[in-house]
C-alpha cells in the first residue's frame, strides 16, 4: 500500500492527527531556522567587536570602547548590546573620573544585568515550541495509533471475523503510521532545543565575562590622588567614621 493509498483510507481522526503534527513540525522548524540566523548574526557580529573592545580597554582607551558599542554594525552583536546598557550609566563621568563613586558602578553593573536579562529572554524566544513539540508529539502520535487499532478491531467485529489478513494489516499499518510521524517530528524538535540550550549557555558566558572586565577596568581606573582608587578612600573615609563614633557602654 502507498502512502497516497495509505492517507486515503485514514479515518478522519487520524488525518487530524497527522495534520496536527505537520502544523507542529513546521512550527518548530521555522522557530529553528529564525533562531539559527538570529544566533548566527549575533555570533557573527560578536567576533568583529570583542577583540577590538578588549584592546581598546587594555590600552585605556574608554572613549573608543564607547564608540564601538555604539556602532550600528555591532548592534546586533548580544555582548555590545550589554556593554553600550552599562556604559550609558557611566559615559558622562568618564571625562573625569575623579568623580565616579562606588555608587556609579554599582548603577553600571545593574543596568548589566537588566540588559542581561532582556537578551536572554530575547534568546529563548520560541525555545518552548521546540520543548513543548518534542515533548508531545510522540503522545499525539501515539493517540492516533490507539483510535486506529480500536477501528481496526471494530471493523474486525462488524465483519464477524471473516476480514481478510491484508485488510487487518492495512488497519493496523493505517494505526502504526502516526506514531512513526509523531517520533520524526518530536526527534529533531529536542536534538534542536538541547542544541540551542547549550549555545545559550554559553552565549551567557560571553556576555557575562566582557561585562565583568568592563566593570574591573571602571573599577581600577576611577584613580585619585597617590595612586589610590576612590573606592580605597571611601573605605578608608567609612573606616575612619566608624571608628571615630561615640562608644557605647
């Protein structure tokens, strides 16, 4: 029997099955191939930029690493998307960094992880049709299978056991064959979701290592007097309070 045979003697539920699981199929692959080029940009547009902004930050060149996050042409790149957030916080304290306080950083270091936050969530986008196909679709598969074994046999009964061996293959062949399609679509959709899993693991690695250079370089560079970071002085300034406070019996 055909396929084209085949799909003409499905009953009307196990067509709707199969149409159920086209719908699922398509989805995911066009969530696959969206987030694919999606990855493959930002990826893409990462490997221009961080080499030029790590340089530009060894030589202390603050001005030109603000100019490269801000970029059109690295716009799309995940990790300039997070330095341009965190230097936006500090960029008009930059010209005098005397004046950059502890409280400056810290402001840059959660407009990190808002950004953070926003691209990751922009990253998983679309990853739930990929779980929730892998997930179901042999279920959905395995439905049609049972409504087609119990149609098979209740064609058996109607003809009073006298059907002829083709026509009980044909049944259950008509039965068997959802589930076959429910595991070719649900098969790729979690190969695909445990592959986009782990690029975003470390796509989040990227992103949280050239943020955490970027906040130890405003960290060391907010230099003052004798060498001596502003961060030492308020320490030191706390200290010197604390110490000169009344005493309590």
């Amino acid at each position: 029997m055909s396929y084209a045979e085949l799909w003409q003697s499905m009953g009307m539920f196990a067509k709707g099955v199969v149409v159920t699981m086209l719908i699922m199929s398509l989805w995911s692959w066009t969530v696959t191939i969206t987030k694919w080029f999606y990855l493959w940009k930002s990826q893409r547009a990462t490997r221009q930029f961080t080499p030029q902004f790590s340089r530009a930050l060894q030589e202390e060149q603050i001005e030109r690493a603000i100019q490269l996050a801000e970029k059109k042409e690295y716009k799309g790149s995940h990790v300039a998307r997070v330095l341009a957030e965190a230097l936006s916080e500090v960029k008009p304290l930059l010209r005098d960094r005397a004046t950059i306080t502890a409280a400056d950083i810290n402001s840059a270091e959660r407009a990190v992880e808002r950004q953070m936050l926003i691209i990751t969530s922009e990253m998983k986008r679309g990853l739930g049709v990929l779980a929730t196909t892998g997930a179901t679709a042999p279920f959905v598969g395995l439905l049609g299978t049972t409504m087609g074994i119990v149609n098979a046999f209740q064609g058996m009964a109607a003809a009073g056991g006298s059907g002829s061996l083709a026509a009980i293959t044909g049944g259950i062949a008509e039965a068997l064959i959802t589930t076959a399609f429910g595991l070719l679509v649900a098969i790729p959709a979690v190969w695909l979701y445990n592959y986009f899993t782990s690029k975003l693991d470390f796509l989040a690695v990227e992103m949280t290592y050239l943020s955490k250079e970027l906040i130890d370089y405003l960290i060391k560079s907010v230099g003052s007097e004798f060498g001596r970071s502003i961060f030492t002085k308020e320490f030191q300034a706390q200290k010197a309070t604390q110490s000169s406070g009344p005493i309590s019996h």
